[in-house]
C-alpha cells in the first residue's frame, strides 16, 4: 500500500520521510517500532518485577510486627446499654474498633475492620451479627466468627475486661 | 516471505500469547499476594512469592527459547 500516490509530483516528498510527518511534524522521544521480540522481553521484565515484589511482600508480612496494644481504658460500663455497641480506636487511632456489651458483666471487642477487604462493619441486634455492607459478609455477634459471605477469617478481637466500672481494652489478640 | 520466516514469526507469536497469559496469572497472584498482606497470611504470602517465582522462571525460559 501506497502512503501517497502523488508523491512523484512533491518534491519534498522522500522515502525516509512520509508525507504524513511532513504534515505532522511532531516526534516523540521513543518513536520506534517495538518488535514483538522487544515487546517479549518487557513483558518478563515484568513478570520478573512483579515475582520481586511477590517475594517482598511475602518477606514483608513475615517480618513485620502487628502492633498488639498497651492496655487502657475505654469507656465506663454504666455509659454501655446492653444490647449497644461503643465505637473506640484501639490499638492506634487509625485502628476502629468496637465493642458490645452483652449482659451485666460481659462485653467484647473487635476491630471494625472486615477481614475481607477492610469495609467497616456495624452491628445488627434483630440478626445479633456483625454486617458488613460492602459484600454482605456476616460475623457471628459474640465470637466474631464468620456466619456467611466472603470473609473467610473472623474478626480481629480486642481483649477486654471491666475493671472498677470501666472497660478496659488489654491487648489484640493475633 | 519465506517458509522458515513464516515459522519463525508463528512461534514469536505463540511466545508473546504464553506471556501474556502468564502475566495474567501474574497480577492475579499480585493481587492475592496483597490480601495475604492485609490478613497477615504468611503461608499465602510465601506459597504465593514461590508460585510467581515459578512463572518468572517460565517467562524467562521463554525468553530464552526465543534467541535459538
């Protein structure tokens, strides 16, 4: 195929220049061709680079440290209605958690965070689970075992403990 | 064209479809390999790194099966 069939008349026409660079005088920094060669071998770079970063993040989760918390108290228990949750942060402030207080004594602790994707999730007392709305995964309300959905772990528990009328966060359990 | 070029150009081919296919296969584990992460699965994060370690190994073979 042709790219000008004038091009006999134009003198400005040349082989090593197409008419239509004539016309469009703009280059970019790398203009040429990729073989498909070239174009195999940034692909298993990129492979190449991404195993690297597989192998990183696998070093990665093994090496970190999951920070478990110092304890501290939370709220007063008499400000906890049975039945009712109470949002908290725990172990940092970029950490929600919640807590449920199921009878006189007892109260647990979880981190808000769905173990599917990290979605936060809310209680339903008609249901007494953990709901998370984003893919309607389901915890169980006490042991935050998962019900239903696509979490396949339950959710972080916070250890808690009610001392002298306050409830106190101890520590994550990993 | 010639016959042996033909071929030549076929196996390229070929080639460049297997490693497409492995980097799909690739960003699937990179992306399973970033759940581990978030739910600290150091099995998952491990058998993932050496399963993708693995598919390197093949894309480079394939590499190297194309400069014969």
């Amino acid at each position: 195929m042709t790219q000008d069939s004038g091009s006999a008349d134009d003198p400005l026409h040349t082989e090593a220049e197409p008419i239509w660079k004539r016309d469009f005088p703009y280059e970019a920094a790398e203009e040429e061709e990729v073989t498909r060669r070239e174009f195999a071998r940034y692909l298993t770079l990129g492979i190449g680079a991404m195993a690297a970063g597989s192998v990183g993040l696998a070093a990665w989760t093994q090496l970190r440290t999951i920070n478990t918390g110092e304890p501290r108290p939370v709220v007063a228990l008499h400000r906890v209605a049975i039945g009712e949750t109470f949002l908290f942060d725990y172990p940092t402030p970029q950490d929600p958690a919640v807590l449920l207080r199921l009878d006189d004594t007892r109260v647990v602790g979880f981190s808000q965070k769905c173990t599917h994707l990290g979605c936060v999730v809310y209680f339903e007392p008609e249901e007494s689970r953990w709901h998370c709305p984003c893919h309607e995964g389901n915890f169980d309300g006490s042991s935050g075992e998962v019900l239903s959905g696509p979490p396949t772990s339950p959710l972080g528990k916070i250890e808690l403990e009610v001392r002298d009328g306050t409830i106190w966060a101890l520590g994550r359990e990993v | 064209m010639t016959e042996v070029t033909v071929a030549r150009r076929r196996t390229t081919s070929a080639v460049l479809i297997y490693l497409i296919v492995l980097m799909s296969f690739q960003i699937f584990l990179v992306t399973v390999a970033d759940q581990a992460f978030m739910t600290a699965s150091k099995s998952l994060a491990w058998a993932t790194a050496a399963v993708s370690v693995v598919l390197a190994f093949l894309a480079a073979l394939c590499l190297r099966f194309l400069r014969h």
